[in-house]
C-alpha cells in the first residue's frame, strides 16, 4: 500500500490531494494543477477541513479573495 501511495503522491507531502489523483488515474491527460496562490490557499483549506473530527463541524465558506 505504501509503495501505491507513493505513486499518488507525486509532492511527497504525505497526502494525495484530488489533482494527484487524477493525474494518476489519467496519466495521459493535463490534470488542473493550481497555479496561482489562491488555488493553493483553496486547496490547503480544504485539506484542513477535512481533518475536522469535531462533533458539530460548522461550514468553511469562501468570503473573499483568500478570506474564508
């Protein structure tokens, strides 16, 4: 299983993000790589979000440019 891991993985951050994903499942295609620091804010987001073990989860909102 780690050595499948490791080939999602491509940034070896230790998680396969949805763009990681694809591009493994789709090795022929472009997969959307997020390029600006917004994208990467999004994204870091909603990985954070996700770890979320709480009991009453509140909803994470995007209000502005990198304001959540």
């Amino acid at each position: 299983m780690s050595a499948v891991a490791d080939i999602f993985d491509r940034d070896g951050d230790g998680y396969i993000d949805y763009y990681e994903f694809v591009a493994a499942l789709h090795p022929n295609k472009d997969a959307y790589k997020p390029i600006t620091d917004a994208d990467k804010i999004e994204d870091e987001v909603t990985r954070q979000v996700a770890k979320c073990k709480c009991a009453k989860r509140f909803q994470v909102e995007q209000i502005g440019d990198n304001k959540y």
